[in-house]
C-alpha cells in the first residue's frame, strides 16, 4: 500500500508541474512553486526507493519477508519520515529550485 500511495503522491506532483507548465508554456514561475514540486518529487521518489531497497534487504540478508501488521509504522519512519528529514535539511538550505534537479 505504501508502495501505491508513494507512487500516486509522485504522480500527482508531477503531473500538475508539467500541466503548469504546458499551460504557462514557460519554465516555472515563482521560484517557490519550483521548489515545492521540486520538494514533493524528491520526497515520494526517495521514499519508494527506500521502500522497495528495505524490503529487499530484508529478504536478501535475513530471508525474512517482512510482515506488515502491527508494526508497520517502523517501515513508514524508515521509507517516509527518514527522506522527510532530509527534505525539509535541503529546503531550508535553498537547495530546491530552477537548478536542473529538482
């Protein structure tokens, strides 16, 4: 589920900055509305990266397929608020933005 909901969060971001720009048919304006797709796609892409690099590493090293019941919220620290952090670290040092990254 984490997997999808990451997923269509990407999706979604993404679609309305290419949406915004074929409207516009102009790079993104202001800057901060850059920033905050440019946010929002690092975020979710890092968080299914993490996700399915977790997943396998449990599998692989451990052989142990992870149960996702009742403490599933240890997967959602480690796929989710793990990138969060280190969003909101290269937002705040202006690092988002018309640069060609993100």
């Amino acid at each position: 589920m984490y997997l999808s909901v990451y997923g269509g969060c990407f999706s979604l971001s993404h679609l309305f900055d290419h949406v915004h720009m074929a409207v516009t048919r102009d790079y993104m304006r202001p800057k901060v509305l850059c920033a905050f797709y440019g946010f929002n796609v690092i975020l979710f892409v890092t968080a299914q990266i993490l996700l399915i690099a977790v997943n396998a590493f449990m599998m692989m090293f451990f052989n142990k397929n992870m149960s996702f019941g009742k403490r599933d919220w240890k997967l959602f620290i480690w796929t989710f608020v793990t990138p969060l952090t280190a969003a909101i670290i290269a937002a705040s040092l202006n690092q988002f933005g018309p640069n060609g990254v993100a």
